[in-house]
C-alpha cells in the first residue's frame, strides 16, 4: 500500500508543478478551458433547482438530460486529461500486480481539477433525486449510474489504445450518429423511444418515481458489473497488447511508397496523425457527408461544401502544431539527417495532405456523381485551398507556439485562444469565399475561385520556407517546448 501511495504521491507533485507554471496555464488553453468549465457547472447547478421542482411533480425530462450530461462528462474525462507521466509498461517492472496498475489508474484519473468538478456535478445530483417520490432508490440509482458512467469512460479510454478495438468503436459512433440523424428526420421515432426506455438514464429516473423499481435498479447493478468488468478487462489489455512498430511501419511502407525524403518523412507522420483522436472526428464528419450524398434525394451543392469545410476543422491540430508528437531523440535524428527544414516542413504538411485527402476525396466524389462535374471541380478547388491556408498558418505555429501532444487523446492545437480562433477563420476562409462568390456570380465563379487556390498557393509557399528556414535556427526552443 506504501508503494501505491507513493508512486500516486509523485503523479500529484509532477501535475501541479506543471500546472502552476504560468505558461500551462495559457498554452493548450488550460486557463480558459478551466473558466469555461466552471461556469458550466454554475449553469449546472441553477438546472438542479429546476429539476427538483419537476421530478417532484414526477415529470423526469430535465433529470434525464442531465443525467446523459453527466454521462457524457465522465465519458470524455478519462479521454481528454493527459495521461501519467509514468508509464504502466514501465510500472510492470516493478513487484507490482495488475490490481495495484489498475488501482493507480484509477486513482490517477483524480488527480485534475476538471475530474473534482465533475465528482461534485455529479454528486449534486442527488438533490432533486431526493425530493423524489421514491427517494432513497432515487439515491442508490444515482449512484450505481454514476460508477457506471465513470467504468464505462475508463473502458472506452483504454480500449481506443488498441488498433482493432479503435476501429470498433469508431463504427459504432458512425452507426450511432447515423441513427441520431434518422430518427431526428422523424422517419422511425416511435420504434427509438421503445428502445430507449431501457436507457441508464431512463432506469434511473424509474427507479426515483416508482415505476417498476426494483427491475430499473437491478439493470443498473447488472450494468456496473458489466461496466467495471470492461474496465478491469481492457486496462489488462493495454498491458498486454504492447505496439507492434515493425509490422506498423511495414503496413505504411507498403501503403505510401512515397518518393523523396520527404516522403519517407511523411509515413512517419502519417502513423503518428493516425494515433490521435482528432482525425478521427474528421473522419466522422466526411462519413456522415457521404451518407447525406447518398441518401438525400435532393443533395444540395452548398451543403457539400460546407461539408468540405467542416471535415477540415477537427484536422486543425495537425497542421497547427505538427511536431507535438515528435520526441527529443526523433527531432535529434533530424539534425543527422542531410535534409534542411524546409524538407522536415514539407513531410509533415505532406502527411496532412494525406489525412485530410482520405476524410475530403469522398464527398468530392460523391458531389461530382450526384449534382455534377462542376460542384466536385469546385469542391476540389476548394479543398485545396483550404489546405493550403491551414499549412500557410499552420507551419507559422508548428514553429513558434509548439505543445506537447500524447497518442490517443485529443490534440492540444498550440497557442493562445485567440490565435487558434484567428487561425480556423483564416484557413476557413476560402471556402467561405467559395460559397460567397458561388452565390454572388455563379457564372465567373471558377476563375474566382482559381485566383484563390493561387494566392493560398503563393502564400502557403512562402510560409512553408520561412518555417523551415526558422526551425533549423529554433530547434532547441522546440525540443524544450514538446518535453
């Protein structure tokens, strides 16, 4: 127990030291982030006087929404906080067990302000849970919902570290969000609100009013030890499943059998893009553009490239800050290598190129088949404009405003709020201007937009070897700001 509580200890000292440095505060938005974040839960608290006004009355809507709220919070947490400074590969040299691993995980996941916000959210739920007419089931079913959310978050996190497992999830959140979509059209409405009676949320709020207690109460138990089994089950194969790099990196051979320095650079980065949780909402939003495509019997050119544009969006991390998950010894064998920066430069806004064309080519496709070669003409002219304008401003803050980013999380993009705010209205403003001149002068729009793709390509050019030049004078101030 003495080793626990130490190894515990010294994750607590390291996260503080951290976060009390002036500049944690600021870089990867930690401040504002914080702010945001209580002023949610003020706004969380004043809904609590209002549920407990409706749950007396037996009306549940608002306990329900923010039962899912909660649900939805400690999903994230496990996902979004940065992960121990100390390694559990390394914690199994030690005469460590995987309880003891599994415990200091959980343990760890405490650690952050955020997750204190969210353990006293949660437990404020119990106030208008009590004024319910079945009140002390009311409790025992907030409670066993919110170890189940907390188990359920701590399994989906250890689960997105395994490749098979990530590819699961994701088609499951594509299935999910096409259901929403559907049932949102009102084409099926009746056959979802039978399924969801069965619902956490639902159990939950059963068990507060009465209506059939102690069924709603016994799933939730069945529910935790599900939960808590997946969690236990899917830390243990984290241990386990050690990455295999070799057959990682001859997959990406055979792939991208890219030309150049660069190009080999570029594979690196590809693989390193590819393990952040970023793209993969990318990936979320093309799919379900494609389905839109596909399925709408009048698809409208506007919203494909909207489309287009928001796609782009959750890739912003990757060209605003592209050496964050580099490593001291990898940008130490960039100073071996016979390459400059411009070459380094280019690889990374290369492997960009590649994640963004897998996420926009499809909805160009698919515009092109459905509503004509000249809206997916435009829709590629647009993307490459897009492209261009994100690595223009991209390059600038992958030098100047570096941040450390971790596999398997989402990316902190760099910078101050208002930079990364400046930056996504910048890079988004050819398609904006697409559209705008589309709507405007439809007939002249293709040379317009032509005359964009240039000026986006002439300053992308000059921005691409301004930043190589200063990341050969700035690597050290790089190396330091991604430890």
């Amino acid at each position: 127990m003495d080793r626990l509580a130490s190894i515990v200890r010294c994750q607590w000292r390291v996260y503080w030291r951290r976060f009390s440095r002036a500049r944690d505060l600021t870089v990867g938005h930690q401040g504002i982030t914080l702010i945001i974040t209580v002023l949610i839960l003020f706004k969380y608290l004043r809904l609590l006087g209002s549920a407990n006004i409706q749950i007396a009355r037996g009306d549940t809507t608002l306990v329900q929404s923010l039962l899912a709220g909660i649900f939805l919070a400690w999903l994230i947490l496990p996902i979004s906080i940065p992960r121990a400074d100390v390694s559990f590969f390394r914690l199994r040299h030690l005469p460590l067990s995987v309880r003891d691993l599994f415990g200091i995980r959980i343990v760890s996941l405490f650690i952050t302000p955020y997750s204190w916000m969210i353990v006293a959210g949660s437990l404020a739920i119990c106030y208008p849970l009590a004024h319910a007419p079945r009140p002390w089931l009311a409790l025992a079913a907030a409670l066993l919902f919110i170890l189940m959310s907390c188990s359920t978050g701590l399994a989906i996190a250890h689960l997105l570290t395994i490749a098979s497992w990530r590819r699961m999830l994701f088609a499951v959140l594509v299935l999910l969000c096409a259901t929403a979509v559907y049932v949102l059209s009102g084409k099926d409405g009746g056959g979802f609100w039978q399924w969801s009676q069965v619902l956490p949320t639902n159990l939950a709020t059963r068990a507060a009013v009465g209506k059939n207690p102690t069924l709603a109460t016994g799933a939730l138990v069945m529910l935790n030890v599900l939960t808590i089994t997946a969690a236990w089950w899917s830390f243990w194969q984290t241990l386990v499943n050690e990455p295999r790099a070799r057959s990682r990196r001859r997959m990406d051979s055979i792939l991208f059998r890219l030309p150049g320095t660069a190009g080999g650079l570029a594979v690196k980065d590809v693989r390193y893009f590819r393990r952040l949780l970023d793209p993969y909402f990318g990936l979320l939003a093309a799919v379900l553009g494609c389905l839109y495509l596909v399925s709408s019997s009048a698809p409208s050119a506007a919203v494909a490239w909207i489309l287009i544009i928001i796609v782009f969006i959750p890739n912003a991390p990757l060209a605003f800050n592209s050496f964050g998950l580099d490593k001291r010894s990898g940008l130490d064998r960039y100073g071996l290598l016979p390459v400059s920066g411009a070459t380094i430069m280019r690889g990374k806004n290369l492997a960009f190129v590649i994640i963004a064309s897998v996420q926009v080519c499809p909805i160009i496709v698919l515009a092109g088949w459905r509503l004509g070669l000249s809206v997916g003409t435009f829709g590629l002219v647009e993307a490459a404009s897009l492209a261009a304008a994100y690595l223009a401003w991209g390059n600038w803050m992958s030098i100047t405003l570096p941040t450390k980013m971790q596999f398997f999380r989402f990316a902190p993009p760099g910078g101050s709020l208002p930079e990364l705010i400046a930056g996504l209205m910048f890079a988004s403003l050819p398609g904006v201007l697409t559209l705008y001149v589309f709507k405007l002068r439809a007939d002249q729009a293709i040379w317009v937009n032509l005359l964009i793709l240039l000026l986006c390509g002439i300053l992308y050019s000059l921005a691409w070897i301004r930043a190589g030049r200063r990341f050969e004078q700035q690597r050290e101030k790089v190396v330091q700001s991604i430890l």
